[in-house]
C-alpha cells in the first residue's frame, strides 16, 4: 500500500472587484462550485492593492466604483510589471460601445455585459485562465527584447514605489497612445488614478522631466521616425504628433535636434541611398 499521493493542483485564485453588494452576490453565486479561490474587493484601489499583494490569476472587474473607476485599476495593473499578465475581465453595465473599447483598450482581455448568463461567465474564466496559463509555459515564451535606449519610463532596479513606477507607466501609455491630442495635467493624472502633484513628482523623480518635458520629448521623438520612415508631409507630422502649426513643430525640432526637419529627412534618405549601393 502506497502512503504517497500526488498533490492537489493549485485552485486558481480570483479577484472579484465590484462595489453593488447585489450584484456582487450574483456573481459569487455564478463562481460558486467552481472550486476556484475567491478574493474580494470593494472598491477599484482596493482591488489593485490586492492583486499587487496577492498571487491572483484573473480579476473580475467593475468600471462605475465611486471616486475611482475601474478603467483606471486596470490601467494601473497593466502598468506594474508584478500584475501586467494577470488576465482583466470587465463584468459591467457599463454599456456602450465607447465604454466597451475603453476597457479593451485599458488592457483587459474580455467586457461581459451585466444583466450576464452564468455560464457564460464560467466559460469566459475558463477560457482566460487557460490562455494565460499557455503564455506562462517555457515553450510559449518568445525570446525577450531589449527595451529602446530612448525608453522613457523607469526600470524595475529605478528610484520610486512600485506605485509610482505603475503610475508612470500608465501616464505613459496613455500619452503615447494618441501624442496629437494628450490630456491637460489634471485629467491625466486621474485618468491613472492619482492627482497633478503627485504625478509631477513621479514624472520627475523616475525621468528628471517635467511632465511638459516628457510629452514634448515623446513628441519629438516620434517625428523624427515619421521623418524617417514614412512619406508623409512635414505638415502632417506636425499634427500627428501634436503641434499646433508646422511652423512651431519645425522650431522645436532644430532646437531639439540641431537641424531642421527637411534636413533630417533629407540626411536620412541619403544614408538608406548609401547603404542599398554599398549592398548593390
């Protein structure tokens, strides 16, 4: 008689982040029997010093949660590289298309619609959770790249809280993700759930930027590899990447640069005519 047994594989743990008690029922209800790990929050920080403290591998989770929404705790979550692969699902009434996109944009993988179908909630874990295992697995892994040396956020071994690098990694996203239209100060650092102050600081301590400084940096770097890479006209570079006139943007760039940016294009264009006769 053998007194040895294999070990129980390890339940997944959930984060359920939700502040509506009844809804908040319901969805208990659906994942009960399911013999997943149940962790609660109720409100959208809580949630995130949760999964930052605990060894969560999915969070269901609400967007209308008071002073601070639940588009942001994802956002925040994406940002820390201890929670960036913990799966995001929205379970939310949150409704429209606009709301929907925001979510996904936030970095969740999945938006389920309340009233939900129970089943499908399960279905949907089940699936993600899967997913995600599949990413962890050796064979799965890609071979790591090296970040850009014009990387502007801090690194792991960098001053600053964990927190602090989260929100700076956040505001990051969230400004390169459209450089022509970046938000004012106050509803940027909201939008990663903190206030103007503290992201200033953040901005500062982990860059040794101003806020302003970072954007226009980004901006900037941004077009000269349009300049480079692309046809499109000095113009039109200006205005994706968020200057008011091609007058300005042209200033700024021989400021930055020390060359005008029909200099730079032309320098580019000449080095790529070089090296293709030297290949010939």
């Amino acid at each position: 008689m053998s007194y040895w047994s294999a070990p129980e594989p390890r339940r997944a743990h959930l984060l359920v982040v939700d502040d509506n008690i009844d809804e908040l029922k319901l969805l208990l209800e659906t994942l009960r029997g399911t013999g997943y790990r149940i962790t609660l929050a109720f409100d959208a920080m809580e949630g995130y010093r949760r999964a930052t403290t605990l060894q969560m591998d999915l969070v269901l989770l609400d967007v209308r949660m008071g002073a601070t929404d639940g588009f942001t705790a994802c956002r925040l979550l994406k940002a820390d590289p201890a929670t960036a692969d913990i799966p995001v699902i929205f379970v939310s009434s949150s409704a429209t298309v606009e709301e929907r996109l925001t979510g996904l944009r936030a970095g969740a993988v999945d938006y389920i619609l309340k009233p939900f179908d129970p089943a499908e909630v399960v279905a949907r874990v089940e699936i993600h959770l899967a997913l995600a295992e599949r990413r962890r697995s050796p064979a799965a892994r890609p071979l790591e790249q090296l970040p850009p040396a014009e990387h502007l956020v801090a690194t792991e071994g960098a001053p600053g809280t964990a927190m602090d690098r989260a929100l700076m990694q956040a505001a990051e996203r969230l400004v390169l993700a459209d450089l022509s239209r970046v938000l004012p100060l106050r509803e940027l650092a909201a939008r990663v759930g903190t206030h103007e102050k503290r992201l200033s600081r953040v901005f500062k301590e982990l860059t040794n930027r101003t806020v302003f400084e970072f954007v226009r940096h980004a901006r900037l770097l941004e077009a000269q590899r349009l300049l480079l890479e692309s046809a499109m006209r000095i113009e039109e570079i200006a205005a994706a990447v968020g200057f008011s006139s091609a007058a300005n943007f042209a200033t700024a760039f021989r400021e930055y640069f020390d060359c005008t940016p029909s200099a730079c294009r032309q320098a580019g264009a000449g080095r790529a005519t070089l090296t293709r006769g030297q290949g010939a």
